[in-house]
C-alpha cells in the first residue's frame, strides 16, 4: 500500500472540510483541528484558503481536459467516445471526489479573473462534450435530438457522481455503477436501429 505523505493528508482533510462545511463556512482553524495542530502550521502547507482552492480547481479541471482530449482524438466511433466520456467521469470521481465536489460547488468562490478564466474552460469542456454527440447524431448512433439539451442532460447524468462517492465512502462497486450508468445515459440518447447498437447487443 503506497504510503500517504503529510501533505497529501493535510490536503483530503482540508477538500473534506470543505465539502461538509462549505468553502466559505471552513477556517483555518477548522483545518488545524482536524490535523491536530496549530493554527500557525496550516501554513507550512498552503498560501491561503483561496490558493487552494483555485489550485484544486484548476488542477481537476485540467484532468477533465486532458481526458477528453485523449477521447476526441481517439480513432473510436462516436458511441464509443461517449462510452469512454462515461468512464473519465466515474474514474475521477472515484479518486477525486471532493476535487470535482469543489469543482461543481465553490468556483464562484474565486476571485473575478480566476473565476473568469474556470468559466471558459467550463464552457470549453461542455462544447468537447457537444462535439462527441454531434459526432453520434451525424453518423446515426445517436437519435436526432437538440445538442444543447443533449449536452446539458449527459453533464447532469455525471456530474452527480462525486456525492455518491462521497456519501458512500468507497462502499460500492464502481464496475456496477459505470454498468447501470451506461444502460441510463447510452440507452437514453442511442439509435436503437444504428447498425452498432445491435453489435452492442450481440456481445
């Protein structure tokens, strides 16, 4: 088992405390507490309350990007794309849960330009996802639906995920989860009479 430095501690204890109290609603004192020492001490760690907060933002954010890009660029046909689209948001929810709680939570926390820049790539990353639908609805494995609510209705059907993780404290079996998300979100949006969901069934 890999060993967990004080850092790495000091962080899941804050992003925690985060996500039960609030960004605004933790202190510092409230950090040092649970670490069980000195106010002082917190700062050895980090800058500030804000700089860790746009660091873990940015840094999950990056992720996402980084993920989709991979996917985008794959040689994959779009219903697979989508499926692998599925798959980044559970991987990452199950290793980042309380970063993407801060993610989805606390950004208007930031200050104007930093809250500026996350914005864009927000919007960034929900055009990515637009384009891999498209992409579904152009060769006919996905329905004909309006790509703005398709978008809006997938990023809804993921973004939730990182409360089931939180609440459940590994507690559940990701491969189950990623099966009866795929069954909700593919069946949901698929082309049921495009050749490949037949390929699907017959697997």
């Amino acid at each position: 088992m890999p060993t967990i430095s004080k850092q790495e501690k000091f962080l899941a204890a804050a992003l925690q405390l985060f996500h039960e109290k609030g960004f605004k609603g933790t202190t510092m004192k409230d950090i040092a507490e649970a670490m069980n020492f000195e106010v002082a001490n917190v700062y050895n760690y980090i800058e500030s309350k804000q700089a860790l907060l746009e660091g873990s933002l940015f840094s999950i954010s990056k992720q996402f990007h980084t993920g989709i890009d991979f996917i985008l660029a794959s040689t994959y046909a779009p219903i697979d794309q989508l499926r692998e689209l599925i798959r980044l948001h559970i991987r990452l929810s199950v290793q980042y849960p309380y970063e993407i709680a801060l993610h989805t939570n606390e950004w208007r926390n930031l200050g104007a330009e930093t809250r500026q820049q996350f914005v864009q790539e927000r919007s960034e990353y929900e055009q990515k996802v637009a384009t891999i639908l498209e992409r579904g609805i152009t060769d006919g494995s996905l329905r004909q639906m309006d790509l703005g609510i398709a978008t809006q209705a997938v990023l809804s059907a993921v973004r939730w995920l990182y409360r089931w993780c939180t609440d459940n404290q590994g507690q559940f079996n990701p491969i189950e989860l990623e099966k009866q998300l795929m069954e909700f979100v593919i069946g949901g949006i698929a082309n049921s009479a495009h050749p490949s969901m037949d390929d699907k069934r017959a697997e």
